[in-house]
C-alpha cells in the first residue's frame, strides 16, 4: 500500500516520538497576527527563551484592522496596543513583519499564498483555525493556540498526536451558480460539524482537481467547520502555476528542484486511507445555513427543518435551539428570509476571483435600499488587482460600500459588526451565535454570488433566478 | 520548569447544557482584546450568562449553588470554532480544573491540555448520570482519576472515561505543556531542517 501526503509530509516532518507518545513535528513556516500571538511573546519573554528560526515566521495585522479608516492610531485603543505589542516584537526578534503600509498586509491566509510563502509539502502552523486553507497547495496546515504558538516561536517544532485521514471524493460537475462553498456546506452538512474530529480531510477526484487555487482555498479553509483540523488537495500543474513567480516562490535551479520535491510528496495511486467518503458534485444546489452550525445547511430551494423531523430528542433541541436563536419557522422555505446586511469578504471568500465572479452577475442590479452590503477585499494585492479591473466601481454602482482588506464582519473584532438581531447574508465561515459582533446577530453562510442575490432581492433568493445563471 | 503531575482533579462540578458550543459563545470575540490573558475568566460565556444591558440571565453558572465548581460538564463537540486559545483560558481562570464531555473539538482539547486542564469523555448516559447527580445534589464531589480512567462522584457512581493516551500521558508526567522536551530535541531538529529542501533552499539564497 501507498502512502498519503499527509503521512509522507507528517514522516519528513517528524523529529521524534515524545515519551508521551505524541511526536515532535518541525513546522516549516509559522504565520502570526496580533490577536492570538502577541501574548506568546510575553510567555517566551517569562521563559527567557528568543525566536529559535525567526525566517520561518511571518507576522501581519487582518482581526482588529478597521476597514473604512486604517489612519493610526485607531480608535479603538485596546486594537492600538495589540498592533504595537505585535510589531515591537517582531522588530525585537528579526520576524518579517506585513504592516499596515507595506502593500503586502492582509488576512492571513490570503497573503501567505499570494506571496507564495505558502508551498507544497510544508508544514504550517498559524494560530487561527482557518489555517486549513493553505492545504489547497498540498501542505499540512492548521491551527494552534497561543501557548503552541509560543512553542514554534522557542523551537520551531510542536508536540501532536497524527491524525487519521479520510479522503474526499469529489466527482461530476458543478451545476450552473454553484460554487466551491456550496461543495464544502455540503460536505459539512453531509458529514456533520464534529465528523472530522481525529481526521485529516483529503479533498480529491475529478471536481476538486478541474478547480482553481482559489476555490481549492475555500474548500480546505472550512475544513475545521467539519471538524477536522486539517484540509488538503494533492498538489499539481494548478498549483505550480499558481506559485510561480510570485515573490517568496523559487526561482531558476531552485524551481526545479522544489518541483521534484513537490511532486514526490503528493498521494500515491494506491495510498492507504482511514476512511472514503464519496460526493456527487452535479447534484449539489446553492446551499444557505439555516441555523447556528454551519452544519445546520440546506439547499436555497429547501424548506428549513422543524423540530419534529428530526430523530432524536438531542436533534430535535438543537433544531429548537437554532430556529428559536435566528427566528425562523421550521417548515417554510429559506426563500424569502429578509436580510438586513450582506458581507462579501473573509478568508473563505474574499479573493480576486470572488470578486470578479459577483461582478460579472450584478453589473445592472442595485443593492435593496433597506441592505447594508460591505465588499471587503481579503488584502492589499485583492484590493490593487480588483481595482485595476475597476471591480470596485461595479461594487459601488451596485450599491456596496468598497472597504479596505481585513477580516471585517467575519468575526466581530474591528468596527464591521452586526446591530441587534440583523439578519446577514455573508460569505464568511462560521453563523455561530454572536460571531458577528451582536450577541442576537443573525448569520447565514452562503457563496459571494449568492450573498449578491440576497442583497439585490433584500431576502435570501437563489442566485440562478436574480442573475439568469 | 517543574510542572504538576496531574493524577486526578476532585471539586464540585457544573453542567452546561448544549451540543456543539462554540468557541465563540465560551469567549466572545470582543474580549480577545488583550495582549494577556489576565483577567480574561470573567468573560467565560459572558453572552448567555448576562443581557445585552449587562443583567444576569438564567444560567448554571449565575446559579449560587453551583458557585465554586472546579469541573465543567459538556455535552457532544465542546469547544468547536476558533483555536483562540483564550477559551480554555477563560475556563481556567474562571476556576475551572478539568472539563467532562461527551466529546471535544480537537484544537480546543490541545490547548486544555496544554494548559494541564483534562478534558475527558463520558458515553452520553454517564454523562446524564453524572448530570443528574451533580444537578440533585450541587455539592457532590466528583473525582476524575486519571490513572484509573474513570469518573466518581459521591461515594457510590463510577463511570469509565476515554482520553487520547498522549494527552494522558502528558498530564500523568506532568509533561503536558511540552515546552521542555521540546526545547531537549535541538540537535534532531537541526537534522530535520538539514533534510528539508526548501529549509535548505532558503539557507543556501
């Protein structure tokens, strides 16, 4: 039997086995941001301890970055003290650090690709759940908290238990207005929002290969929404293309011998798997969330579950629980929910390709006038590509206010936030109670275009109707 | 660094009722704020514990009889979302020692290892005897044994527990933040780094 790249990568990577019997893995690039990593230099401070391999770790600001006025120093004043904190120490231990005026700053799972820091057969490690994303190249990626983000920064390396790995099965062709979201809600749905506890995802088959780097991105970014800590795509053409050239990518003799390495660590044909799941891709519609789990998803078409259809009593209260929390009725359509804000943006959805994707279809729509609709480029080269495009001009003529990059109303840490119980239609990755800065806020995950239709329409609506897709 | 070797975890224990609680609803975001994590227990499920104007709700942790609790029961995936860190810290500052549940989403349970805060799972109907126990009676001890692998709580319940044997492990050592091992294995890191090409790549450029 073969090996998969998770266990070839895990192999490579492994230093030793700890008496605990968890092993000691290097980690390759270690990427941080000022909210879960300015604390774990004070904890290496407390230690005596520096940065072991200060090249390998990148820092840049997205959490707590306002996105209508970045002027410095912000507003807010506990946001001020954590860019200070993170940048005196990056200047204090040699770290690379992506400021604010750099024209490289960003959220930081846009960035790391972008600027090709983010390679096949890596480990990475970040101290932010969405980590998974940088899988799309073929790396192992996750999250980490701060106390581990501490251990990369002392000694480059981590204590982990190896995951098991299933892999996914994407095959057939995406219907017309569907998306990378809609396959990873679907997956989510399918397998439910703890059902990659223990497991490493490998996304693979005919759909998942025809895909770009950027929806790759969006699929392995919500892994950690189906529970599993890492996602992946065996790397190939798509994405040495997509590296190529960029500026932390290999050049000359070197390119070729990353290509080499590359392409030894992918799958083999016969690589042994935990477990296999297989999905329909052309049978796949527009999916929304309807309740408080991104789990909690169904099709646009569908009608939002009720209680008494579930199975057991522990289904039937988190149905409650959820309907009750985003007051919807079980039984009637999502079609038709009134929205009250709309966001296109975050580390799920905010590239240069989801832009000019919503651009093409709202050319000519305007945005409902009861709707507040935010578009937040994921960083300052999504910003500077899609403004050459003039995307920003469509977004505006539309009706959207064209912001400045951060991760904005993904998660309530800078000024983009829900008021009271508005309802938003987001492109973002979590609808848990209260992400979005309102303790009563309501979130319902949907793909960019589909976040378009809903802003047009003032209610959730099936993008293939709004737009003629 | 001499840690605890953490054999077993006893005090009163508290039930929080729900499927999938996020890390978002242990912590809200807006107390991500800090540059440490002092103070940070106070926050512990702030918005299901207080009103928009800052009243208190109806929740196990507002309830006087529970007050004092050392360890937290869950139900299934507790703990999903984020890997902020600041959640396992918040239940620990909060007083918290150890967590029973169900079942945990795998970043939040590293980092309450780490933190030496066992997180330990029960079948769901130990966890609803163990419920019913504490709820009947809020000031039943309870004991995690860790060498055991079981949960006692007043003298006559015994349930058995399933933790991953390297988190295990670590707390019976008292190697469970892992810092000084790890800082131990340089020169097999050094090694690691040698056979890595695009580590070699970039010290060679």
């Amino acid at each position: 039997m073969g090996k998969s790249l998770y266990d070839k990568v895990w192999d490579l990577h492994k230093v030793r086995t700890l008496p605990s019997g968890e092993d000691q893995l290097f980690i390759g690039l270690h990427l941080i941001h000022e909210v879960t990593s300015p604390q774990a230099f004070g904890m290496l401070r407390d230690l005596g301890l520096r940065v072991r391999m200060p090249e390998r770790t990148f820092a840049t600001l997205d959490h707590i970055v306002p996105t209508d006025n970045r002027k410095r120093p912000f507003k807010d004043a506990l946001a001020e003290g954590m860019v200070d904190a993170l940048r005196k120490a990056c200047t204090e231990q040699g770290v690379t650090f992506f400021d604010l005026e750099s024209g490289r700053q960003g959220i930081v799972h846009i960035i790391g690709p972008e600027l090709g820091l983010t390679q096949p057969g890596m480990t990475i490690a970040c101290g932010d759940s969405h980590t998974s994303t940088h899988g799309a190249f073929g790396a192992i990626a996750f999250g980490i908290g701060t106390t581990q983000v501490r251990d990369v920064l002392a000694t480059q390396t981590l204590s982990l238990q190896r995951l098991k790995v299933r892999r996914i099965q994407v095959e057939g062709k995406l219907g017309p207005g569907v998306y990378a979201k809609d396959i990873i809600l679907e997956i989510i749905r399918r397998l439910g929002v703890s059902g990659g506890t223990g497991y490493a995802y490998e996304y693979g088959g005919s759909t998942i290969e025809g895909f770009s780097m950027e929806e790759r991105m969006t699929l392995c970014n919500m892994s950690i929404e189906g529970g599993a800590r890492v996602g992946y795509v065996n790397p190939d053409q798509t994405t040495f293309d997509y590296i190529k050239g960029r500026p932390y990518a290999p050049k000359g003799e070197a390119w070729e011998e990353a290509l080499g390495y590359w392409r030894s660590i992918a799958s083999d044909e016969d690589a042994r798997y935990d477990d296999v799941v297989r999905i329909d891709a052309s049978a796949i519609a527009p999916t929304v969330t309807w309740g408080i789990t991104p789990g909690q998803a169904i099709s646009v078409k569908e009608k939002v579950p009720a209680a008494e259809d579930a199975a057991n009593e522990s289904e039937r209260a988190l149905i409650r629980e959820a309907l009750e929390y985003m007051r919807l009725e079980g039984g009637k359509p999502i079609e038709g929910t009134k929205i009250n804000v709309a966001f296109i943006g975050s580390c799920t959805n905010g590239r240069l390709s989801d832009f000019r994707e919503v651009a093409r279809r709202i050319v000519g729509h305007k945005v409902a006038a009861h709707v507040r609709a935010l578009a937040v480029p994921g960083s300052m080269e999504v910003a500077r590509a899609a403004e050459a495009e003039g995307l920003d001009r469509v977004f505006r003529e539309a009706g959207f206010e064209w912001r400045e990059p951060g991760c904005s109303m993904c998660l309530a840490m800078n000024p983009d936030k829900l008021i009271g119980d508005e309802l938003c239609a987001s492109s973002s990755n979590r609808n848990f109670k209260g992400r979005q800065g309102s303790p009563t806020g309501r979130t319902v995950l949907m793909s960019p275009v589909m976040v378009a239709a809903a802003a047009v329409r003032g209610e959730i609506a099936d993008a293939r109707d709004v737009f003629g897709i | 660094m001499a840690l605890d070797l953490i054999q077993s975890v006893t005090g009163r224990a508290v039930h929080v009722p729900g499927d999938d609680i996020d890390t978002d609803r242990i912590i809200p975001a807006r107390f991500l704020k800090c540059v440490t994590f002092d103070g940070i227990g106070e926050h512990l499920f702030r918005d299901v514990r207080f009103d928009e104007r800052g009243e208190k709700r109806e929740h196990p942790l507002n309830d006087p009889r529970f007050a004092g609790a050392a360890i937290l029961i869950a139900d299934r995936n507790f703990g999903c979302g984020s890997s902020r860190e600041h959640a396992p810290q918040s239940i620990s500052k909060a007083g918290f020692k150890a967590v029973i549940a169900e079942s945990f989403a795998e970043i939040f349970f590293g980092n309450s290892t780490t933190l030496g805060i066992p997180c330990v799972s029960v079948g769901p109907e130990h966890r609803a005897a163990l419920v019913a126990r504490v709820s009947a009676d809020p000031t039943t001890l309870v004991t995690i044994d860790l060498q055991e692998q079981v949960v006692r709580a007043g003298g006559d319940l015994a349930v058995p527990f399933t933790i991953k044997p390297g988190a295990r492990e670590s707390l019976l050592r008292g190697t469970w933040d892992p810092i000084a091992q790890l800082l131990e294995g340089a020169d097999e890191v050094q090694k690691v780094a040698a056979r890595l090409p695009y580590v070699q790549r970039a010290a060679a450029q």
